[in-house]
C-alpha cells in the first residue's frame, strides 16, 4: 500500500476481486457493454478508477460483483 500522511492515494482505493488463476469469471455482455461506453465517453480511453469505481458502485451495476466491497479487506474506498 502506497501511503503518504497516512492516507491511501487514491489508486489503492480500487480493489478487484482475487480470482485464482483460471477461475476469474468472464466478463458479462453487460459489464463489457459498460466498460465500452465508459471508454467512448472518455474520448476512446480507458477510464480511469474513479470513473470505474462510480460505475460499479451501485449494487445494479453489472460491474459490481468484479469489486471487493468489504472495506476490512480492500480499506475505505471513499
């Protein structure tokens, strides 16, 4: 963890879930459909974690079963 005063920066705030090699699951058509628009909207780049992290926050979010939510595990996220 990178920590400068004591806070977290800002990209150790988004933390995927552990997958073991091999069993990561695939990405649905719904999370690559969002992911897709995410990148349109930020003019053909890859969006960045606190794009990412807005996206998937919702529990509707088709991203948001990819995201450890626990903040004892991952740490505060906001």
């Amino acid at each position: 963890m990178s920590e400068r005063n004591g806070r977290r920066k800002p990209q150790d705030k988004l933390k995927p879930k552990f997958y073991a090699p091999g069993n990561e699951p695939e990405l649905t058509e719904a999370a690559r459909l969002l992911v897709e628009g995410l990148i349109e909207t930020n003019g053909g780049r890859l969006p960045t974690q606190e794009q990412l992290m807005a996206a998937a926050r919702p529990k509707s979010s088709p991203l948001h079963r990819y995201f450890d939510w626990d903040d004892s595990i991952s740490g505060p996220l906001n």
